[in-house]
C-alpha cells in the first residue's frame, strides 16, 4: 500500500441503479475459520475477497488447511484440522480474525503465534486474554496487545459475564469452548453481532441462546457446509448514507444481510426521516437478506447512546457524514469503543472533516453535530483505515470543489472496488495514484 494512492471526488451527480455490495467481512472471516475445523469441505461463494478476511485465509493456510481457490470469491475450504504452524500466524490489520483465531488456537495441541502490523498491535486484548486465561488457556500478550503467544493447555468451560458487549471476546469464549471440557457460557450486558452463533449452529454445535445467555456444549465437531456470503450492511452503509445525501439519488442494494445485531445504522436513519424501504427475502447460513432502496432525503438530527451504539458501532464515520447535513442537532454517546478501532475513529474522523470545513464538538464517549453544515473540497487522509478512508469520500460528494482522499488502498480492507462501484452508480469518483494524477 502506498499514501500516493487516493480517490478524487466531484459532487453533485445522483447515484441511479441497482447494486450489490461486497460480502460481509465478519461472516467471510468465520466462514474461513470455521470450515477449517468442519469434518469435510465447505463451499463459500461471494466471500470477500478483502484485506481482512485475506488474512485470515493465509492464517489458515499456514495452519495446513487446504484451499481451493475457485475465484476470487468463490472458495473451498477442506477441514478436518489445524497443523503446527511453521511460522508466526500473521493477521497483518484483521481485529476480527487475531481475536477469533487465538480462541481457536488455545485449545490446539501446539504453541503458536498470532501477531499483526503496527496498527493491529496498537489494538487491545486483553478483553480476550482474561476469559481465555479464565478457562485455562495459557496465552500471554505483549502489555495487553499483540503478539500473542499460545502453549498448549486444558481448557474448561466458564460462565463469563462480558463487562462490555463485544461480538470478538464473545466468540473468542464461544471458539475456546469447542476445546473445552464442560459447558462455556457467556452473559452478555446487551446485543451483539450473533455472527458465530448462527454460523456454529448451522454447522453442528449444540449452542442456544436463552433471553442474555449464550450456552455452547461441545458435541463433537462442525459439520461442514456450503453457503453464499450476503452484502456487508457495514458496506452498504457508505453507498445508503451518499444516496440520502445527494440529490436526486435513488438505488437499490440487493442480497444484504438485514441481521438485527448489525442494522442499527438503519434504524436510527429511519428515525432521522431516511426514506428507506428495506425488504426481506430470505436466509443464508442462518442470516436473513434482503433489498434496500434508497432515495434522496431531507434527515433530521438525532440522539444516539446506549443499545443501539452496538448495533452500528462499525457504521459511525459514515453516520457523522449524515450527521453533517441533517437539520438541528445529532448527540452521540456511549459510543467510546471507536477509540480503539482500526484508529481512534471519534478523533480522526473530527480532525480530517474539520479540513472540510466541519465543526464537530468531540466527547469522551461521542460527538456533537449541529447541522446543516455545508462542507467544501479539501485534502483529506485516510490513515490507513478504510471506514475513514470510505466515509471522507462520501463527505466529498456533498462538499463544494474537488475532494481527495489520501491513502484510498486501505478501502479495500472491506470494500474492494468502492470507487468502481460508486462510479457505476453515476457518482464522480475515481481511484488514482498520484504520478497519474493530471
């Protein structure tokens, strides 16, 4: 990757049409992992070929599980268990895929390493350290971060209440509890991504979720299984929140996954007066999809705290985007786990839409935006995160004058062809490099 890359942004042309959007990332991950440990081979179709999720694949890889490669998203993962790595488990950005795979990997017969780039070793773990020394992991950090080092240990199973709902140390518990002698239960405080739990249902694991509990017993293994990835709501988001914004905007988004733990983002859009029609038409591995059409509106401002935050925790630096041009006041609280993202998304995001022109007053745990703000064009950066990256981009469409986006690799972490993507909806947004600039 190199900060030469960037995406040049016009405003002012509607997006029209019909589109989908990459797989989501969070089932693309599990799907990988956990077909590594089915007993026969699991068949993905449109995984998201990502930065991310590519990790997490190599992971595997280097953990002897065999790959067919049949596209780039169209994958077999043959199963039946991990080998001894023969080097360090590189997770290079993925939080998702260290915090799932070291729950993986505390219940193997072998030591190993999970270890990342800067940025992911900046990230906290001990919120999965702790449960998993709690069940008999012998698993250590680095002052509470990456590398993680694991040996070998028996593990038990645990009743873990989580101090802050969190979908990662929930299936770390979950993935360790495969391993473990005895039944693993976790409490959660309120909703999370469910993400895991679905997916080890429908392969074979005896897991129920009753009223806050989630309660797994080891019954002998995954059943493997073939399935197609939905579009990540968590991408859509972008292309949802540039139609609301843009004049005379109306697309629809097809095979979307419309998990209650993942649409808040729409919810609370709906709330601000987004005309959205969101309609179900079916499941995939245990998630329900559906369409969403879109159509330019006039938002209002809004209070954000509490539940929901969990609910659109990945969606926030595109929602201060609609925040900017929705009428009256938005209030965002609770919402302090953006601190420790792929960056300190309340910080990054405030000082990169400042450059736009932007006055946000920024809290502990959240924001405040009065709007409407009109934004004018400006040189941005991305700082090596893609939702930042992503959500600058759409504040470049409603800006006046040209806008570019600094460091517009990243973006393909979750979202590879964004600007492609938007381009083909009608928007004036393409993705450069600097010596092919004019």
């Amino acid at each position: 990757m190199t900060a030469l890359d960037y995406f040049l942004v016009n405003p002012g042309q509607p997006l029209r049409g019909t589109t989908t959007v990459p797989g989501d990332k969070s089932i693309s991950h599990r799907g990988v992992l956990f077909g590594a440990l089915a007993d026969g081979e699991t068949h993905i179709r449109d995984w998201l070929p990502a930065g991310d999720t590519e990790a997490s694949l190599r992971a595997v890889q280097t953990l002897g599980v065999p790959v067919e490669r049949h596209s780039k998203t169209e994958l077999t993962i043959g199963g039946g268990g991990l080998k001894p790595p023969r080097g360090v488990l590189d997770l290079v950005n993925a939080g998702t895929g260290i915090r799932l795979l070291a729950g993986i990997m505390v219940g193997q017969p072998f030591e190993s390493v999970l270890d990342g780039s800067e940025q992911l070793r900046r990230r906290p773990m001990n919120r999965i350290i702790n449960p998993l020394q709690q069940m008999g992991a012998k698993i250590e950090g680095s002052n509470g971060r990456a590398p993680l080092h694991i040996q070998p240990a028996q593990l038990r199973g645990i009743r873990y209440a989580m101090p802050v709902a969190s979908a990662q140390v929930k299936s770390a518990v979950l993935l360790a509890g495969l391993f473990a002698e005895g039944v693993t239960t976790v409490v959660q405080p309120g909703p999370a991504r469910d993400h895991t739990e679905r997916m080890l249902a429908a392969m074979g694991v005896d897991i129920v979720t009753e009223g806050d509990e989630i309660i797994l017993m080891p019954n002998g293994g995954l059943k493997a299984m073939d399935f197609v990835v939905p579009g990540d709501i968590s991408s859509a988001a972008f292309v949802i929140v540039a139609a609301l914004l843009v004049p005379g905007s109306d697309l629809t988004l097809t095979n979307i996954d419309l998990n209650e733990t993942r649409t808040g983002i729409l919810d609370v859009l709906l709330e601000m007066g987004a005309d959205l029609i969101v309609t179900e038409t079916g499941t995939q591995a245990g998630e329900p999809v559906g369409t969403i059409r879109v159509r330019h509106s006039a938002l209002k401002g809004s209070q954000v705290g509490g539940e929901v935050v969990v609910r659109m925790i990945d969606e926030f630096p595109i929602f201060m985007v609609a925040a900017l041009a929705a009428e009256g006041e938005t209030v965002v609280r609770d919402a302090q786990e953006l601190r420790v993202k792929e960056t300190d998304r309340l910080a990054v995001m405030t000082a990169e839409l400042t450059k736009l022109g932007a006055q946000i007053t920024e809290t502990e745990d959240g924001f405040v935006i009065r709007g409407s703000q009109r934004l004018r064009g400006a040189e941005v950066y991305g700082h090596d995160d893609h939702r930042i990256s992503m959500a600058l981009t759409v504040a470049g469409l409603t800006a006046e004058g040209q806008t570019r986006v600094i460091d517009a690799e990243c973006a393909a972490d979750s979202f590879p062809g964004y600007a492609d993507t938007l381009a083909k909806l009608g928007a004036d947004v393409r993705q450069l490099e600097l010596s092919k600039a004019n």
